[in-house]
C-alpha cells in the first residue's frame, strides 16, 4: 500500500510522467495553477529553484517564461510559505496577510519609515517601475541621500501590504510596479472567510499532493480561528467521501484522496534530480513518514556539521528516494562539478540506476548552461 501511496503523491506532484502539464508558456502556467505555488529562492549554487522546480515538470521550460506570465497578468509574487510564484486566480487569498501588515499586526514589518514609503510611492508613480537601485540617489530634486537600507525595508513594506508588485525580475534583481498597474482589470478583491481561506488551502493540498497530513494543512498557519476553519473544511471532506482517514501507525493524522485508492495512477521509472525547495520535499515530516528520506537541506549547517554537502540535490528513482548529490554550478567555465555522491538505496540495481543517473545529470547541467560535466 505504502508504494500505491508514494506513486499518488508523485503523480499529483507532476514527477511521474514526462508532459504532466503540457509545453512552453501555457504548461507553466498550468503546472504553478496545479501545484499552487513555486517558491522563489535566491541561492545560485546551481539554478534557482523557481526554475529548477518548473524544469522538472516542464520538458521546455525556460526561465523567461516567468517574466513572460507576470507580465501577461497570470501569476505573481507574493507570500505563500515563503516567497513564492502563484497563480493571479488565487490573488484574493493573500489580502488577509496584506491587511495584517498594514494594520502592524506583524512585528516584523512595523519599524519603518512611513515618509520615505510615501515618497517611494510618488516616485513609482511619477517615473513608472524601479528598482531598488533606482531609489538611492543624492539628486537634490528629491531632496536627501536615500540610504539602501531604509529603501529596501520601505519597499519589502510596501510589497508585502500589496501596495507595489513584482511586475519584472533581472535575473533576481526585481522590478516593482504599483499595484494597480500589475493586477488585471477583473481581479477579485473580495477579502475571504477563514472559512474561504482554510477551503482554499485545503484543495491546494489536496489537489497538489493527494496524501498529506493535518501538520501540513495548518504549516505556519496559527491561531484558533484559522484551525478551527480548516478543521471544518477537513471533516466536511471526509463526511462526504471526498478523502479517507489512513490508520497507520506512522503516518498519523494523514488523509488520502478517495478516488486514487479505487484507480491508482500509473508510473513510468525515471529518475529526478530535485531542488531541496521541491514542493514534493519541502514537508519534511511527510517526506520522512512516506518515502522514508530523512532530508536536510545543509547550507545553514555550520560546515563542520555538514554530513553530505553545502547543497545536496535529492535524487528520486521511480517512486524512491535514492539518495542525494551535492552539486556547483561555475558558470565562467560552463562546468558542472559533482562534488559528492551518497546512494541510500540498497536494493536498486546499480546497473540500471547509474546510466540513468548520468543522463540525468548531463541534461540537468544543460539546463544550467553547462555544457561540461564534471562526475565523480
């Protein structure tokens, strides 16, 4: 059953087929609207993982798609656990935050310069997008030296209340627009229930995972009322047989879509090498409880504590986890070094596994403009 159950979760994901949402623009645009979020990441070891997630499930996918689909007002950025690219349908769910934040409900957003946000917003309004580089100036016309940290803390205010939007990136340098001029002209603006708000992360979850916990409904969402919500939502589903309680002994509080137990998706065996920002692995927990790949990501580790690598890839086979490899990416020389290898899987058959790992691994320093391939 447990194999029946990792296949669901990676079919859902779009790992377990080769076109799972179609080609070019439109199937980026289809795989962010089905998975519901792509997290953006500023580490460049190897490519980002905003384009790293999308290039596994997007056979021609190229980073300027996103710039490609912000622009044509179908997705943005905003806040999801973490800065993220989501679908524009969903844009209504982010007001709650957005009003938390102006109403300085959040700490960590209410030591700033109220001025200097106004002044930010006339310039934006009289110049037209800028970057944050754009604002630090000594003209005399705007009045005083505007220091880089205050500008950025003004601007992270501004984006994060919904005031100004991403409307471009330049590589991960951004490009921040008003509101009014990023959003489409039919945009629905109406603040949702909790009731709303627990629905929609409840079929996000559901419809981008199949199997997942109640810890993972509820990630970084506190407070009675938004539990309560969801816990409404997750016992109307069940009362009406949309998902089914699985009794296992280690995977507690877990929840199946009901439908997939009566068809169980089909696999074809490929292997994967994912980012550590993978939708797929980002739940630790679930990732450990139903593959059995207990994961770190070690870049925050102190070095000393490292056990695989800075930044280990982890490496999915079929519906397994085979282990991981740590990669850098040296983009003056177009080379892509292979710094360290750890298989875990005992059972796979090396002679299957390490040819299909190679092409993996040449077409993934392809895609980060590495012609040279550097394997250990």
């Amino acid at each position: 059953m447990t194999s029946q159950w990792r296949q669901l979760a990676l079919s859902r994901q779009g790992l377990t087929s080769k076109q799972p949402f179609g080609s070019g623009v439109d199937g980026t645009l289809q795989a962010i609207k089905h998975l519901g979020y792509v997290q953006v990441d500023t580490l460049s070891v190897v490519e980002r993982a905003h384009h790293h997630v999308l290039w596994n499930r997007v056979p021609d996918y190229h980073p300027d798609q996103l710039n490609q689909l912000v622009s044509d007002k179908k997705i943005f950025e905003y806040w999801y656990h973490a800065a993220s690219y989501l679908p524009m349908r969903d844009y209504r769910f982010s007001l709650p935050n957005m009003l938390s934040i102006r109403n300085g409900e959040n700490r960590y957003y209410t030591k700033v310069d109220k001025g200097l946000m106004k002044e930010i917003l006339t310039r934006i309004q009289g110049e037209g997008p800028l970057r944050l580089r754009d604002l630090k100036t000594d003209n005399k016309k705007h009045g005083k030296w505007w220091g880089m940290a205050p500008c950025r803390r003004a601007l992270e205010v501004l984006f994060m209340q919904g005031d100004v939007m991403v409307c471009k990136r330049n590589g991960m340098e951004k490009v921040f627009d008003l509101s009014e001029h990023c959003l489409p002209d039919d945009i629905n603006l109406n603040m949702p229930t909790p009731s709303e708000y627990a629905a929609y992360l409840f079929d996000t979850t559901l419809r981008a995972h199949g199997i997942f916990t109640w810890k993972q409904l509820v990630h970084l969402k506190t407070g009675k009322t938004m539990r309560g919500a969801m816990s409404e939502v997750l016992h109307k589903n069940l009362e009406t047989g949309i998902i089914t309680a699985i009794n296992h002994p280690d995977m507690p509080n877990t929840y199946i879509t009901t439908q997939i137990l009566e068809q169980p998706p089909t696999q074809e065996k490929s292997l994967k090498i994912l980012s550590p920002f993978d939708n797929v692995v980002i739940h630790r927990d679930r990732l450990s409880a139903l593959f059995g790949f207990d994961y770190t990501i070690e870049c925050y580790v102190p070095a000393a504590k490292r056990v695989f690598g800075y930044f280990c890839l982890p490496i999915l086979y079929g519906d397994t986890f085979a282990g991981r490899i740590d990669c850098k990416v040296h983009r003056s020389e177009q080379r892509f070094e292979v710094i360290s290898l750890h298989i875990e899987d005992k059972t796979l058959d090396r002679d299957q596994f390490i040819p299909a790992l190679m092409a993996a691994l040449q077409k993934f320093a392809d895609f980060n403009k590495c012609p040279q391939l550097d394997a250990i």
